[in-house]
C-alpha cells in the first residue's frame, strides 16, 4: 500500500482542523481555529477561498436547506457562503466565556454533535452536546478536557469518540432513532510517546484515521481489536485531522498545526494541509438536517 502523500496546501494554518467533503461543491472544507478563519479548498484548480470571522470555529458541516451549520466560541452559527454572514442558532454554554466549541460530525439521523473545551484545556470543563434537527440541544457528555474525533459505523449501532487527554478512543452503543449513548468502553489505547489523538475519520470498512498531535503521522486502527493497522507519516508534528473526500473518496486530507511546533526548521510546511492515497474508500459526510 502506497500513501502517497502531497502537500496540496502551503497554508501555514495556526491550527488547521475539521476537514470535511462537500461532495455538492466537489470541495473541502476546513478551518483554522485560532485565526478566526474558514476555507474552502478546490482541489481541481488548488484555489482555497477564506472567510474571516469574528470569532473561533471548531467545527463546519453542510447544511441540507442550504449553507452551512458551524460550532464556534459563541455556539452554533447558521453561515452563508454567499454573504460571509453567520447567524447565532443557539449557544449551550451562553453562561461559560471561558469555553468554545471544537470538534463535532452530524451522525447519520443528521443531527450534529460537537464538543466544548475550556480556552485554557482546564481538565473536565468541557462537554458533549447534540443539536438535533428541530432546534433541540441535549449535553451527553461532560467532564471532557480537549472534545475531539467522533465518527458512527455503517451499522449505526456504535459511535466512537475521542478526547485527546485521555489517549483512548471510546466506543459507544447508539441509538439511531433517538440519538441515545451507552455502555462506554476503550476501543483503542494510544501508547504513551505515540502523540495525542485528535480529529478522526472513519472509511467504508468501519476502521479509524486518526491524527496525531505531536505524533507526526495519521494513525489506521481496527476499533474491533484496538490495533494499529498502518501508519502515514506526515511532516508536522502536530496532526489535528483527517477526512476522506474527492469524487470515489478514496483521498484522505489531512490537516495539520504551526502552534505548538517550537523551532520549524525540521518542520516548514507545519499547518499545511496534505492530501494521502492510502487505498481505502471513505463515507460520504453527512448534512445537518434542520
């Protein structure tokens, strides 16, 4: 198996995060969170449009009306390409100045689920929430320090979930019809000095791509047994995410982070956005559904 991997994007990103295929546009897109900044890549020609912001993103998901649904500081935003413009949909932590919203994926009913985390990565300050599709905000988890991947299987009975501190990918049962979660277990233990799992993906056979920051490389795990599969070694120590994306999905984009590196000298495309071939066919990315 050849990854092949390219650097598709010398964009020096602060903290390049959430990847995710808009198969409507045949475009990724991705943000850098701490430049208040969102992107939308064109692979054909290799264009990547930015739009400011005024406040941090974490997460950016399609929209089955139209547009965009994104998990930010100040909670979820209805955004439109169009204009720029983004609308306040609701704000769980409204009370909490001290958290934002990271990372989050719509499961397959389309309802979209993201995670808060404290500004400072306070242990425990963070939380789980889901937005379901008639405006309804539920928190599933808490005590979260750094919420991060989360993916549901082609079964749709279990969903997987990450945060990084913890160095284990979490399995859950799930319920579809309600959005319900049980019977919490680790599926994978990430080995001390192997970096922190960060953003994941999921491909058509119900393995795992992670990124590892601080581990320089997306890591592919079996979730059933836990065990590492491959490796694609990446040049830049911290690998936040990855997404499979392109026309058969069979391209995984990867995004990476300039914060945190120290001296770049071994590192100079840190916060590029990467794009490997590692021979396995990837899910379509599913829309918020309200």
């Amino acid at each position: 198996m050849t990854n092949d991997l390219t650097l598709v994007l010398d964009a020096q990103a602060s903290l390049g995060e959430g990847p995710i295929w808009d198969a409507r546009q045949n475009l990724l897109w991705w943000v850098d969170i701490t430049l208040k900044r969102l992107h939308a890549f064109t692979p054909e020609s290799g264009a990547n449009q930015t739009f400011e912001l005024d406040q941090m993103i974490g997460t950016v998901v399609p929209r089955q009306r139209g547009g965009f649904v994104l998990a930010a500081e100040q909670g979820f935003l209805a955004f439109n390409p169009a204009t720029g413009q983004a609308n306040s949909i609701m704000d769980p932590e409204a009370d909490r100045p001290e958290t934002r919203f990271n990372d989050g994926k719509c499961d397959p009913a389309g309802r979209l689920w993201a995670g808060t985390m404290a500004r400072d990565e306070a242990a425990g300050a963070g939380s789980l929430y889901c937005l379901d599709t008639d405006g309804s905000c539920t928190k599933k988890l808490g005590a979260l320090t750094v919420a991060n991947g989360i993916v549901w299987t082609a079964d749709r009975s279990t969903m997987y979930y990450i945060d990084s501190p913890t160095r284990r990918i979490d399995a859950f049962d799930y319920d579809l019809a309600t959005g319900a979660i049980g019977h919490r277990r680790t599926a994978v233990s990430i080995p001390e000095g192997m970096g922190y799992p960060d953003g994941m993906s999921i491909d058509a056979e119900d393995h795992l791509w992670v990124g590892l920051w601080g581990g320089w490389a997306v890591a592919h795990f079996d979730p059933r047994t836990g065990k590492l599969l491959s490796r694609i070694e990446v040049p830049s120590a911290n690998v936040t995410a990855c997404a499979f994306g392109g026309p058969t999905l069979q391209d995984l984009y990867i995004t990476t982070a300039r914060e945190r590196c120290g001296d770049l000298a071994d590192q100079p495309h840190a916060g590029g956005l990467f794009r490997a071939r590692p021979g396995v066919r990837g899910v379509p990315s599913v829309a918020f559904g309200g």
